[in-house]
C-alpha cells in the first residue's frame, strides 16, 4: 500500500499523524502533477508542473524512507536500550 500512496503503511504501523501528513503532501503534489499533464496542460504553466512532480516524488521517498525507519524500530527488540559487547581480556 506504501508504494502506492505512501504514508498508508504508516498509518497501519501506528504513525496515523505522520502517515496522514505523508499522504496528503504526496496527494497535493501529485494532483496538481496530473492536472498540469493531463487534465488542463494549457492553463498550468509547465515549471508549476514539474515542480509539484518533484514535491510529489519527493513525498514519495520521504514516505518509503519512513516506513522503511518504522519497520526497523519495530523488529529491534529493545529499542533505544545497546548493551555494549564484552571486551576480550
């Protein structure tokens, strides 16, 4: 679902805020992506295009990026607790 919309793999991982923020920069950009490529490419400049593509595909890695750094936490099983490994003598 991440990789469609990023930021729902957040939302189900329990980062609803965060996912929610993710999504919606992810919808803004790509929405007026696809209304200046294809819905009314007249009467959206091209540099608001491929600006609000960049916004969107960054969106995207932010998202993967996140989700990616949720997982990680998840599977620590002691998360922010290192115990440091024993000095051979």
């Amino acid at each position: 679902m991440n990789v469609v919309v990023p930021g729902t793999g957040l939302i189900l991982l329990g980062r609803s805020w965060l996912g929610l923020a993710v999504a919606v920069w992810f919808g803004l950009g790509s929405e007026v992506a696809a209304c200046g490529m294809l819905i009314a490419p007249a009467t959206i400049p091209g540099a608001m295009t491929m600006t609000a593509a960049c916004f969107a595909g960054a969106a995207w890695v932010v998202g993967q990026g996140l989700l990616a750094a949720r997982i990680r936490f998840l599977r620590d099983p002691n998360p922010g607790i290192r115990i440091p490994e024993p000095r051979p003598d």
